[in-house]
C-alpha cells in the first residue's frame, strides 16, 4: 500500500512539471521542498528498470573524448581559449554527471585537462547543486562549452531553456540533449530539431539506437561560419523567410506553449 502511495505521489508531481512553466515549478518546489525528494525517490525507481540512464551514457561520451583527443581537436571535447571544458548540466536532479565526472578528473592530470561542471535545478539536493530556473542561470555569456539537458525539458516554456542555452555556449560549443521518444509529435524528432535550429543552433546527430530515448547533439556555430551563411541565403534571397521562422515560432507560442504541442509532456498512467 506504501508502495502504491509513493508510486501515485511521483506521478502527480510528474504531472505537475510538465504541465507548468519553470518559474511556476521553481516557487512549487521553494514552498513545498518535500516534493523534490519524493519526486526524485521515484525517479530513481523509474531508473533501475531502464535498460540504460542516459546520464551515463553522456558521462561515457565525456571521458571517452576527453582521453582519446584533446580539447577542441577533431572528435575532441569543445574548450574555451584557456581549453578548460566548461559544462552546465541544466536540470541536474542530484548531479549524478557532475558526480561522476569528479571521480575520473584524477585520470586526466597527465593530459592536462580541466573540466568543470556546474549543475543546476529547483532544489539544493547536495552541494553539487545550484538553485534555479533554468531558462535563466547565473553564469555570463559564452562561458560555456557543452550544455546538457538529460530529460530535463520539462517545464511548457522549454523553450526558453533552448535560448538560454544559446547564451551560455561559447562559438562551437555543443548543446546535448536526451529526451523519452514518445515525447516527440514525429518518429524522427524532426520539428524539434527544426525549432531548435531556429534559435540559430546547427543540427550535428541523433542517435536514436536506445529503445525509450533520442540522443540529440546540436552546435553553436562562430560568427565566420554565420557571416558566410549569411551571404548564401542572401545570394538566394532566403534570408528574410528563414530570419522568421523564430518570429513564427514565437507567434506559436504565445497562442500555444510548446510544452503541448513540441514535445508531449511525459505523463504516466494512474493506477
């Protein structure tokens, strides 16, 4: 019976993050802090059954790049001009990635790198972790080099997520995304991956090998690389129609939140 309440408790507050905006979940979560705890009890449950926790998956994509290549080479991890790897993990949870990271820092003395990783979400779970409303962090522009969001899309404004993703990476940094499947309105993610580019991203890969989630890597191209698409779309007169496709996608929104139409929100059954 305990069992049962607990499982009813997380969904209801599921429930409720995907169907707020991230400040409405913010001020839910400062006034009831309870919720996080019994939210993330549950999530850890939810975890033990899944074939694979894409949190590990992208703490393998760090170590693996970090050990093979060096910062900002080919197949290497993006770095700022000092190549120090800068990662905000948006949406952390526990900060499990940050966690991890930590553990196998010791092992990249020789080569040099550094890597830090700063989490971010709603509740101060352990010390890793920095309160706030994702779609606003307090850290500058371009300070970036990866941002994560592991499953982390959650709130109907997630977009605004998106755009402060944009902010924080620096020119070639990398925006990686996990998101459940049935999540998306098509197979491929296609419209998703179409609206992200819109906030000016370069679409890299999808991966979409695991059977319950899409992997997504998109880029922050440099100003070179957008100076020159810049001239072919004006040779090809485009430019003004694609310019906007933000302004139709923020027409949309304001008549629709994207967390209704976007991306489904990730609702389990009642039992």
């Amino acid at each position: 019976m305990m069992a049962k309440l607990a499982g009813s408790r997380f969904r209801w507050i599921n429930e409720q993050l995907y169907t707020i905006k991230s400040d409405e979940a913010l001020k839910l979560i400062q006034e009831q802090p309870e919720l996080f705890e019994e939210y993330h009890e549950g999530f850890r449950s939810q975890v033990q059954s899944w074939p694979e926790n894409p949190v590990d998956v992208f703490v393998n994509q760090i170590k693996i790049r970090a050990t093979t290549r060096h910062v900002n080479a080919p197949g290497g991890l993006p770095g700022l001009a000092n190549s120090r790897v800068v990662i905000a993990d948006m949406g952390c949870g526990e900060a499990q990635l940050a966690q991890d990271v930590k553990k196998f820092m010791p092992s990249l003395k020789k080569k040099k790198i550094k890597i830090d990783v700063h989490s971010f979400d709603l509740k101060k779970a352990n010390s890793f972790v920095t309160v706030a409303d994702i779609k606003n962090v307090p850290l500058a522009d371009a300070s970036c080099t990866i941002v994560v969001f592991c499953l982390a899309l959650m709130g109907t404004n997630f977009l605004d997520f998106i755009a402060e993703a944009y902010r924080l990476l620096a020119p070639r940094g990398e925006l990686w995304i996990a998101e459940i499947k049935s999540r998306f309105s098509d197979e491929k993610g296609t419209e998703f991956i179409e609206a992200l580019k819109s906030f000016g991203f370069f679409h890299k890969s999808t991966d979409d090998s695991n059977k319950m989630f899409t992997r997504f890597e998109f880029f922050k191209p440099p100003e070179d690389i957008l100076a020159e698409r810049r001239a072919k779309e004006d040779k090809k007169r485009k430019f003004v129609e694609k310019e906007n496709k933000l302004e139709a996608l923020e027409t949309k929104r304001q008549k629709r939140p994207e967390g209704e139409w976007l991306l489904k929100p990730c609702i389990y059954k009642r039992r």
